[in-house]
C-alpha cells in the first residue's frame, strides 16, 4: 500500500532546505566502497584482467541496511477504530510486559495480525538513496539488502547481524537501530553505546565494508500503546543519539547526522508533529528524503 501523507507547506520546503544546506560532520568517508563505485563498470573485469583474487568476476557493489521500521519504509498508521478494537487485549498485554510468545499466541487466536501501518519500501531513504548513487555513479549497479524489521531492537539487530548483513560481504553497511529503545528494559544510554560498539567492531573484523551510523530521524512520545489517562514517558532518544555521534569519531567509521537536520528544521518553526507520518516516529517520504540527503553528504 502507497504512503499518500505528505508534509504541508511551507514545511516541507523549509525541512529539504535544512537538509540540503547541512554540512556533514562525518570523521570519515566511506573511502573504499566509493572507490568501488568509480571503478565497476558492470562490464566482465576478466576481458581487462581484472577479475577478483579468486579468480571470479568483480561483484558489483552490496550496500547492507540494518535497522527498524524507518529503514523497513513504515509510515502512516492504519489504526481504525476497529483494528484498535480488536487488538486492545494485545495493548494491554504489551504494556503489562507480555513475553513475545505470549503476544504471539494471542495473535493466533484473533486469525493473525491486521493490517496496523503503511509499508511502502518503495518510498523508503535506502531506495532513495540508491537511487541517487545511481545518478552520481553512472557506470555500475548497486544492490541493497534492506535488512529492516519494524519494531526491532537493537540487541535483536546484533542477533541477525550474520544473516542479515555479513553472509551478504557488503560494500558499504548502513545501521540505523535507536528508535526502539526501552531503558526500562534494555539499560540506559551508555549500555546502548557498548553494544553498538560491539556491533561496529564485529563488522569491522568480519568484513571488509565501510561502516555508517546514522542518528535518527525525530520522534514524538508513543501513545499507541498508553492506555487512557496514563502518562506517556518522553523519548530519550536524544542520548542516544549522542552516543552515536562519540562512537563514529571513536571507532573513526562514518556518521550520517540525520538528527541534526531535524533539529535545525525545528530551530526554522517546523514541528515534528507535521513531519511525522504517524505521529511518532515515522519520518514522511519527504523525512525519507532528508534521511538519503544526509547520506550522500558523504560522497562530496
């Protein structure tokens, strides 16, 4: 189904100029995967002689998505009265800290889970983002593997990160995974950081790839599952996000400082509730945007 929400002016403007006029604060550049870029051509390397060690033909460049629903291309919500009706058990059974497996049972029990939000990976910053390396590197394909699962977390992302990203030998990883965070139940901030750093040092010794963190788009107090006259905690994204800005200058990968896009956009009047899809956390095809903006900041 087609995302159809778009953001209103004069918002809309003003979120794409902040997003063209950032300068990227990256420690590094993703040095090898653009040098990849520049020289497949597509074209049988062992014509030239320049087929790879093995023996093989060059493989065109991977680029290898991790991350959650913003990455999946999740957007607006489809929460009728209705769906919210039939899924209200399910809520509350998530908010009183159902195990997976319980929720899971439920979920059978009700014929299987309806249709809650929009999916239009179509529209998704890492189809965006292809599309316009595509435009700057005229001569090869690339591939994306969208490794995004809306809902995840982070210690799940490490979990899969073999399936998902490294049996794949990508050439560039993108990692995208502070949204979900619960401190209630995953620790706070700076455990958040040692385990994102555990991550990058993995894909660092198992892979060859250059590595980019990115901060997340904004996000706005979940109430999908409070339940009436319950306080809604705050997000606490924010520390996160500065757990992720020291880690790329530690570790010395690549930072795709999405974040600070949508907080110079909010500095210039916009609301985060009208660049919101869902209100929460799921950036608009124009947030999408603003996401691939930010990553081909850089390839200048």
């Amino acid at each position: 189904m087609k995302t159809t929400f778009r953001i209103r002016q004069p918002y809309a403007d003003i979120f794409l100029r902040c997003a063209d006029e950032f300068v990227c604060s990256s420690p590094v550049r993703p040095e090898r995967f653009i040098r990849k870029m520049k020289e497949n051509t597509g074209m049988a390397g062992s014509i030239f002689g320049l087929a790879d060690p093995d023996g093989l033909e060059r493989k065109n460049p991977v680029i290898a998505a991790l991350g959650d629903s913003v990455t999946a291309g999740h957007f607006e919500s489809l929460m009728s009265p209705e769906v919210t009706e039939k899924m209200k058990d399910v809520f509350t059974a998530l908010r009183h800290g159902a195990s997976s497996e319980q929720i899971a049972a439920m979920i059978r029990e009700k014929g299987g889970l309806p249709p809650v939000e929009i999916y239009d990976a179509r529209e998704s910053y890492i189809e965006k983002f292809r599309a316009m390396l595509i435009d700057k590197f005229e001569l090869t394909s690339v591939s994306v593997i969208n490794a995004g699962i809306a809902g995840d977390t982070l210690p799940s992302m490490m979990a899969r990160a073999d399936r998902d990203v490294i049996r794949y030998d990508p050439d560039l990883i993108l990692v995208n995974g502070s949204l979900n965070w619960d401190n209630r139940t995953l620790g706070d901030e700076h455990h958040y950081k040692a385990l994102l750093k555990e991550l990058v040092q993995r894909f660092k010794q198992e892979t060859t790839a250059d590595i980019v963190l990115l901060t997340p788009n904004g996000d706005l107090p979940n109430t999908m599952f409070a339940a009436p006259g319950q306080e809604v905690p705050q997000p606490t994204t924010e520390k996160r996000v500065e757990m992720i800005r020291e880690l790329a200058w530690e570790e010395q990968v690549c930072l795709a400082d999405v974040r600070a896009v949508w907080d110079k956009a909010r500095e210039r009047g916009c609301p985060w509730e009208e660049l919101l899809a869902n209100k929460i956390n799921h950036p608009s095809a124009e947030g999408h945007e603003v996401y691939a903006k930010v990553l081909m900041k850089l390839f200048e």
